[in-house]
C-alpha cells in the first residue's frame, strides 16, 4: 500500500489531481485529492476500478466528479451518494483521474498511461 502511494507522488509534475485515499461504503464513495497543477482547478473527473480477492478488477460504470474551484495545493475530500457503490464492496479501490478544467480555460485529460491514481484497501 504505501509503495502504491509513494511511486503515484513521484509522478506529481504529470498529474494535476492527486488522489491520496478512496473508500467506499454502503452507499457512498469518498475520494481524498490535492491539486498539485499550479493553478486553479474548475471541475474534475475521476474513475474508479474494484479488485476482488482474486485480483479480477471490476469497472464503476460512471465517472465521478465535481465542478467545486480547488486552488493551488488545496486539498479536498469529494463525497458521491451513490446505491451503486453497495454492488462494488470488494477489498481493493483504485481512483485514477480521467481529467481537469483549469478556471483559466485549459484541460487536462487522460488515457490511462500516467500515475493520477491511488488503491486504498477497503475495511
């Protein structure tokens, strides 16, 4: 777990977004992020895959975000209701950032390839 932590932080200069934690109980995810872009963040987009004991991963069918202006390193917990999340109560979560509008009018987006994300084990 911290190895997954530490080697997603070394990959900050390519990530705008850094989510640092991710839970997901009952009926509700939580995604624990900072923004480490340099600017000024306007909305966000986050994925979620699950892993079953077994390893096989489980996609959330929908991206989570939000449109909440998060300034240069701040940090902030976002928080879906959602009663899809009771189907995806697996012991592993990885929240990968899918993209981010900047309030000065650019986007990030990604395919996946880069390091925004962070896999918590579920309690």
């Amino acid at each position: 777990m911290v190895l997954v932590c530490l080697s997603a932080q070394a990959q900050n200069v390519a990530c705008p977004i850094q989510p640092t934690l991710v839970k997901d109980t009952d009926t509700q995810i939580a995604i624990a992020f900072r923004n480490t872009s340099g600017k000024a963040i306007a909305t966000y987009r986050f994925r979620l895959t699950f892993y079953d004991v077994r390893g096989q991963s489980h996609s959330f069918p929908q991206p989570l975000g939000g449109n909440v202006r998060l300034i240069a390193n701040a940090r902030r917990t976002a928080i879906w209701q959602t009663r899809l999340a009771v189907r995806f109560l697996f012991p592993y979560v990885q929240a990968s950032v899918e993209q981010a509008a900047f309030m000065d009018g650019t986007f990030w987006f990604d395919d996946g390839s880069r390091a925004c994300s962070v896999t918590s084990v579920q309690e």
